[in-house]
C-alpha cells in the first residue's frame, strides 16, 4: 500500500474522492459551513505543492433519479475556490467526452471538481465498469471521503481495485483512522462512552460493541426513555420504541454481567409539547405522566453524569442529550460538552462522533477544548460498530 506521504505526486493527476456534501443556506444557497472542504484542504494542498493536478470526486445530497439542479455540484464550486486559493473548474458531467477533456488537460497546479457522483446510479450500486470510467480521469486515486467510507459505491471502493499500486489515503482519512483507532484498541481507563440522539434503534449495534470496550456508557436524549420503560417506568409521551424494550432489557442485563456500568439520566426536563416555548418542568425520568414528554435531561443527571466524565480518561460521544437545536432544551448537551471539554484539560483523550454532536460541540463553541471532531457520523458509527469499513478496506486491500 502506497503511503500518501511518500508518494510522489510529480506530474500525476490525482482523483480525489472527497465528501463535500456541506449544508447550503435556504434563502442565498450559499454553501453555510464550509467545514467539509477545510477538512479535506491539507491533503489537496499537498497534491498540488507537490507537483500533481487534482480531479475531484463527491456525491452531493441523495439525489434519486439523476441530474437534479439542487443536488448539483456546481453551487458549491466557487466556495471550493475560495478554500483553496485557486480557481477551480467544473465538469457538468462524470464521464462524458467533455469531461474527460477537461481532465486529461489538466496541468500541474490545477484542479477540476466532477459533478454529483450521485447522478448516476451506477455510483451507489457499486458498478465496476462506471468505475472504471472514473478511474481513466487520473493516474492515481486517494480517498478522503472518511465520511462515505462505511459505503461500498463504485468511487469510494470499486474503483481502488483500478489503481493496485497507486491507490491510498489522504490526510484527513488517515487521521480520522488513527483517532478512531486509539479508543477502539488503545483506550486508557476509566473508558465511557456516551450515547444520545433520537432513537434506541439507530444506537443498537454501537452500544452492544460498547459493552465489550467501555467501562461506563452514559445514556441519553430520546432513546433513554424506552430504557425507563423497559424498567416499568411511566414515560408519557416521550420518545419510546416499544418494539425495542426487550433490546434494552438485554443491554442492562449484558452490562450487568459485563461489569460496564450504564448511566442513564435520573432526571428530565419535561415539556407539554414538542416546540421551543412549550410549558416546561424537571421530572424523574421514570415518572413522566399524561401527554408531557421529556426533552432534555435534568439538573440532577448533569451532575451524575458530570462526575463520571471527569473521571474518564478516554471518552467516546456520539448523539446529543437532548433537543438541543431549541434553547429551552440545550442545557444538558451544553453540560455534557462543558464536562467533556474539562476532562479534556486535565489529560483524557475524546473523540466527538460527528453529525449532530459535533454540531453541537460547535454550537457551544467547544471545538478547540476537544481532542477531536470526527467528520464521519455514520462512518463512525459503524466503525465502533465494529464494522469493517469499505472505503478503507479498498485502500488496504
Ligand atoms: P441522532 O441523529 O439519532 O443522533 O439524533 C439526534 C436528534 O435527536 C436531534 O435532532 C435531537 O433533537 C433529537 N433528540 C435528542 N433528545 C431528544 C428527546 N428527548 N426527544 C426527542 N428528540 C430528541
């Protein structure tokens, strides 16, 4: 396997597969966090100090059935510009002639960005042949999209097996890898874990790979509740997978005899509707009556689970702790995101899973006081699922 560093990129065009399906303003459409693109600057800036040309590679958005003027890739061109310092092309197209091109005349120090990946639907198939496409726009491929990595599409894995001695991967990847790797496999102790988000469901398979690896798993934001149901407990009109309750019941069970040591919030911030200035009032999690439903977590679950981060020497976050896109319902994840960010001073290393808490960490402005942000939500996810991950495994194969 070629190592990115070492690798001379001299005269070569460089397909860059990069996730830079970044969020647009709904009124101006202007790209409203660039972070994606930032992420993926070091690798790109090497390629090009280095002597090579760029062809960018990216889906954008879930486009279903082909070209669609929303999903396209050029609204974002000029922002990537602007990140990189350089002008960027565009290629209305993946493979056609004009593209092809427009590729082949790239000369050292430039770059072109392909359009939507996703307009094809040979890209989230996996085809081989419209990989193979792709492959002839360059003489090597890296992979950066640490994001897409935990899908087996045709440019994010297929197409590595056209490039055996010039394939690897870039900058941000490898660093995603080595942050992940260090809680999956060298995790100091006290290891928690906290994981929040909507649904039980969703966190099913993380928590259960968990027990094997943490020592404490902190449990909140909607999917608590069908814990405390699971218990016997009265959760009104809280957030409740009742086709999970038996799940719950053997996560607690499993803890038990694992000796990993569940937290869930004894208390919650309950509303009597689901919006930002609802009536609100704090309640044990378990006794939630009639039509209120429990929205954060409360004062006395912050400090419990407060004093258990600053125990931690390593700590994993993937989920908020509640609602925390409405004010009255951010008080808990802002907690959780302070305690993890002191722990984080005095020597623990933390890893923030990316999507919602990531956002979260960033809303709170505790980027810097973290070890790090991953970009990779459901990447991550499945990783700590202990899930092998295509994109990586193309690269290592
Ligand atoms: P996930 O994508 O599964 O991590 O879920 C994140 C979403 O869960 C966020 O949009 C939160 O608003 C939502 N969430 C967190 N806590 C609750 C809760 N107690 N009730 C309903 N939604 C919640």
């Amino acid at each position: 396997m070629q190592t990115f560093q070492t690798y001379s990129f001299q005269n070569k065009r460089a397909i860059v597969r990069v996730d830079f399906n970044v969020p647009l303003d709904k009124n101006t459409g202007a790209v409203s966090d660039d972070k994606r693109i930032r992420a993926a600057l070091p690798t790109l800036k090497h390629i090009l100090e280095n002597g090579g040309s760029i062809v960018l590679l990216s889906h954008f958005g879930r486009p279903k059935n082909g070209p669609e003027a929303v999903f396209s890739l050029e609204q974002i061109c000029a922002k990537v510009s602007e990140v990189l310092g350089t002008n960027v092309d565009f290629a209305d197209d993946c493979i056609s002639e004009a593209a092809f091109s427009k590729s082949a005349a790239l000369q050292p120090g430039q770059v072109l960005l392909l359009e939507n990946v996703r307009f094809y639907k040979e890209e989230t198939a996996g085809d081989l042949e419209f990989a193979k496409k792709l492959a002839q726009h360059g003489d090597c491929y890296v992979n950066d999209a640490f994001g897409a990595a935990h899908r087996a599409h045709a440019s994010t894995t297929q197409i590595a097996s056209f490039f055996p001695n010039d394939k690897m991967m870039g900058l941000l990847m490898e660093g995603e890898l080595a942050n992940a790797r260090k809680v999956l496999h060298e995790a100091k102790r006290p290891f928690t874990a906290i994981v929040g988000g909507a649904k039980v469901s969703d966190k099913v398979l993380i928590v259960q790979n968990l027990l094997n690896l943490a020592d404490h798993i902190i449990i909140g934001g909607g999917m608590a509740y069908t814990f405390f149901k699971a218990l016997g407990g009265e959760i009104g009109a809280s957030l409740c997978e009742e086709e999970r309750l038996e799940t719950c019941k053997e996560i607690l069970a499993t803890a038990k005899e694992k000796g990993v040591q569940i937290h869930l919030p004894t208390d919650a911030i309950i509303a009597d509707r689901f919006a930002a200035d609802a009536h609100t009032q704090t309640a044990p999690s378990g006794a939630i009556s009639g039509a209120w439903m429990g929205l954060d977590i409360g004062p006395e679950a912050i400090k419990d689970f407060s004093a258990v981060l600053e125990n931690s020497q390593t700590i994993l976050w993937n989920g908020p702790m509640g609602v925390f896109e409405m004010p009255a319902f951010e008080q808990g994840t802002k907690a959780v995101a302070l305690a993890v960010a002191a722990a984080t001073k005095n020597g623990a290393f933390s890893l923030i899973g990316g999507g919602d808490s990531a956002a979260a960490v960033q809303k709170f402005g505790l980027q810097d006081q973290v070890s790090y942000v991953s970009t990779g939500g459901g990447a991550l996810l499945e990783y700590f699922e202990g899930k092998v991950l295509p994109g990586v495994q193309a690269i290592e194969a």
